[in-house]
C-alpha cells in the first residue's frame, strides 16, 4: 500500500514540476485572466479561501491549466493525453482515468480548474486526514463509500502498468495481487470483505512509510 501512495505523490510530484504553471508570475496580475475561456472559474479571492494556496501560486497555476485547456475544462481523454506525457515508458491510460475521477468532484465528466487547484491544495497542503480521504475517494472506484480487494488491485495493477519498465520485470506478474492480499487483510479490521474509510485511515495512520510518503512533496509549489 504504501507503494500505491507513494507512485500516487510521486506522479502528481512529476506533473508539477514539469508544468508550466509553476512558472513565475507578474506581481502585477491581481485577478484571474478570465476572457479567453468559455468556463470561467470562482474568483480569486473564493479560491483563496478555500486552499491553502497563496494568491500568486493562484495565478501561476492558473496560467498553466489555460495553457493546457484554453476552454477552462479538460476531458477525460484530454486529462489521460496530458498525464501520460510524463510517463512515456509505461501505460498511463488507466490509472490517469481513475484520477480523473478523483478529481471531478461534480461527476461531469469534465474538471474544471476549481475541481483541480482544490485536489491539489488537499495533496500537497492539506492534514493527513484530508490527504487520506482523497486517497480514499481514489480507491472508491464505484463511489460507494467502500474499498473493495478488486478495487484495490486494479488501481495497483494500474500504478505498475504506469511506472513500465521502472517496475517490469522486477516485479512478478503476481506480486500486485500478492501485494494487496497483504495490505487489505491488514485494513479489513472485522473482516466483512470491504474497507471503510475509518479502517482505511486508521491503518494508514500506523504506516510509517505511507506517512512519509504523504509528505514528500508537501513544498513542491
């Protein structure tokens, strides 16, 4: 598990540093640049207030996902083209749908740049509480307030398929399923077959290395 979360920081990590919307920004730029795109976000100061980033950090973001998506949205199929740039040796395809999904809050099929900043204030500033909920939501494939063990597995077998080469052919094509079998025994408390969040954080919690996983990146911006 705490290989799942760390590819999970590692990737969002990678995406980061690479984009261009960490470049620097005009000081001189109070507000959001709004006129370019068809969906226009909340404004500045709204989203100020509901992330833990600063009002610059904002607007260089910003920049960066207008960049990306001009229309202000971006599609799934949008989303999995970005996102696999930055593992050109593995198969982003799936697990990138699966974050998708984190991200679209509304379930719209589309992430607007509040669904995104406010994912990633959560990732990169938020308590370990709020982290492991998201992470949560991101195992919760059918949403319906559980972790299933195939759950599980299929965003393990979607991490490894990510990573390509940097896993295959160390890796066993059974030691995923090993890997889970392991871990979802140690969250699946009452043995009901199903995790629930507070068995989830729980657990985490007591993780040493998925602690220190969740927060490597915490000063990425």
């Amino acid at each position: 598990m705490s290989l799942l979360l760390l590819s999970f920081f590692l990737s969002v990590y990678l995406s980061l540093s690479s984009s261009p919307s960490l470049a620097p920004t005009d000081s001189s730029d109070s507000d959001l640049e709004l006129s370019t795109v068809r969906h226009q976000p909340e404004g500045l100061d709204q989203l100020q207030a509901q992330t833990r980033f600063t009002r610059k950090e904002l607007q260089s973001l910003y920049r960066g996902f207008k960049n990306e998506c001009p229309s202000g949205l971006v599609d799934e199929e949008t989303f999995k083209s970005i996102y696999s740039q930055f593992f050109p040796q593995g198969d982003a395809t799936t697990y990138a749908h699966f974050l998708f999904n984190a991200f679209d809050i509304d379930r719209n099929g589309s992430i607007h740049f509040e669904d995104f900043v406010i994912g990633l204030s959560v990732l990169l500033r938020g308590s370990v509480t709020e982290k492991l909920n998201w992470a949560f939501n991101l195992y919760d494939i059918n949403k319906d307030g559980y972790i299933t063990k195939e759950e599980m597995l299929a965003i393990m077998k979607s991490i490894y398929d990510m990573m390509g080469r940097y896993t295959y052919p160390c890796v066993r094509d059974d030691a995923p399923s090993e890997h889970v079998d392991k871990f979802f025994q140690k969250m699946d408390k009452n043995r009901d077959g199903v995790v629930t969040i507070e068995e989830f954080i729980e657990t985490c919690q007591k993780d040493e290395n998925i602690m220190n996983s969740m927060q490597l990146f915490e000063n990425v911006i």
